[in-house]
C-alpha cells in the first residue's frame, strides 16, 4: 500500500479504528474521516509515532457538503484518493411494526446516503484506478428479526455496490462489499432503539481487527464478497439456500421477547 491514500470513514471507532491502523501499518496514507475529531486526533498522533502519515477530518457522511469538504482536504493534503472504505454506520433496533420513520430516515441517511455521497464525491478523483470497499454485514444477506430497519439499509448497500462495480469496471476501479458479522465494538451501544426491548441472542464475535485484516486485504487486491469468518459464510449459504426453514429457526430462537 506503500504510496497509496486511503479514505476510512467512522475511523473513530471499532472497525474503522481498526482498518485505519493496518491500511497505514501496510504503509498507506490514512484519512481519518468520522464526527469524533478528538478520538481521530488521537488515533493520528499514534500513527504519526509510529512513522505513518494521517490527517484528521471532521465529517458526517450524511452530510453532502462536509463529504466534499474531507474529499478535497484528503485530495489537498495528499494529492489523490486511492482507496475509499465506507466503513461508517449506525444500528437501529426495532420490530418492523414498531419502526419509527424518523429513524428508518436517519439509518438511511448514514448507511447508504453517506456512502453514496462518498462515492460521488471520491470519484472524480480516482483518475487512475483504485478500490471502493463498503462495508456491509451478513444481516445485509439475510435480514433478521428486531433488526429489519438496519438490515434494508445493508440490502439497500449491497445494491449500489453491485451496480456500481459494473459501472466502473473500465475505469480500473475495483468494488468489494465487505460482511462482517457479529464484532466487538461499540455498535451495539452506539444503536438506534424504537424501546427498551431484549435484544435477540447474538454470537460472541470476532475483534475488528479481524475485518481490519480483510478491509486491507481488499484494499490491496480488490475483490467483490469479502467474508470475515467461515461461520459468516456458512450462515449467508445457508439461509440462501434453505429460506423458510431459516424464517422458522429464527421464529424458534430469535423473534420471542
Ligand atoms: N459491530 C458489528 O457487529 C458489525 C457487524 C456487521 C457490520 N458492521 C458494520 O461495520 C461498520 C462499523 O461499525 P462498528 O462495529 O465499528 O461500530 P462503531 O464502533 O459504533 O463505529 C461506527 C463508526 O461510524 C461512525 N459514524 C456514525 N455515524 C456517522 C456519521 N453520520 N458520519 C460519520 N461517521 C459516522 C462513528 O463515528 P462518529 O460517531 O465519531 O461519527 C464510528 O466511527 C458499520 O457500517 C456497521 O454497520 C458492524
């Protein structure tokens, strides 16, 4: 990666956090993209100390103008953008009877208006190549009970990737969607609830920098599905293959209070 710069937004933060420090360890020039400037400044100094090059946006992806802004800061300081990961994002918890349209709009806003408008205002500058990595989940493959809200919105990702992957294959861009499963950051904590509801049962998980690792791996060979873990695999081909005896384990385990 010696060379290249890399976009990662929501880098203050579990995944993010995570893929900035590896992209920069494998010797990329990190922009570090997310509302929380003062977590960014630290997670710079750390990659300053250890000899790597980071520079610190404040930026909501929701917003067109702040994107625009961190794309040409990031195109100022360091010339181009090479890699764009659209790691930032948000949860929202919830039964679909109970969902409030308020925050099916921000989940929307954050989780596909803001990669998108990443998208659109990275491009132009993506002159000679590059990648475009988007981090999904496996709940974006196969929706789950209590999180349908959260689920459409990484449905709604996966589409744009797949027609935007076709869309720029001739320019040399590479398009991979990232689907991680359960991982342990704050993204639980930091969710949108419609109540006060138990969740459902979820996985222990793995660490961020277990995606970290296969955010760089696309980043630095591009391909189109990236999964994290063999049970993440298993899980997406099998509720694909078996579809209503899936609607049936998840009744038995997942949908109950
Ligand atoms: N953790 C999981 O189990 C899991 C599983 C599958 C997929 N994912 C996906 O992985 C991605 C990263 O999640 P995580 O687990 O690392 O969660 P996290 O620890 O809560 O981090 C979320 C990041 O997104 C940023 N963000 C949220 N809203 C933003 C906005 N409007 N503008 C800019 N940045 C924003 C946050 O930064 P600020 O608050 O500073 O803006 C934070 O850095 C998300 O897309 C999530 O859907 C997570």
């Amino acid at each position: 990666m010696g060379g290249k710069v890399a976009v990662v937004t929501g880098a203050s933060s579990g995944i993010g956090e995570a893929t900035a420090r590896v992209l920069s360890a494998r010797g990329a020039s990190v922009v570090l993209a997310a509302r929380a400037e003062e977590k960014l400044g630290f997670l710079a100094r750390e990659i300053s100390a250890a000899g790597g090059r980071a520079v610190v946006v404040k930026t909501d992806v929701a917003d067109r103008e702040s994107v625009k802004g961190m794309v040409e800061r990031a195109v100022g300081e360091f010339g181009s953008v090479d890699v764009l990961v659209n790691n930032a994002g948000l949860g929202l918890s919830g039964r679909v009877a109970e969902l409030r349209p308020d925050d099916m709009r921000y989940v929307f806003d954050v989780n596909l208006l803001g990669p998108l408008n990443c998208v659109q205002e990275a491009l132009p500058h993506m002159p000679r190549g590059g990648r475009i990595i988007n981090v999904s989940s496996v709940v974006g493959k196969r929706a789950i009970p209590k999180v349908g809200g959260y689920c459409a919105t990484k449905f709604a990702l996966n589409a744009l990737s797949d027609a935007l992957r076709v869309e720029v294959a001739d320019r040399g861009i590479t398009v991979t969607s990232v689907y991680p499963g359960t991982t342990r950051t704050s993204f639980r904590d930091n969710s949108r609830r419609t109540k006060s509801e138990k969740r459902g049962w979820r996985p222990k998980g793995v660490p961020p920098e277990a995606v970290a690792e296969k955010i760089a791996g696309a980043a630095e060979k591009g391909g189109r599905d990236v999964y994290v873990t063999l049970t993440d695999r298993i899980f997406v081909a099998g509720t694909s293959l078996a579809p209503g005896l899936t609607d049936l384990v998840l009744h038995r385990f997942w949908a109950k209070d």
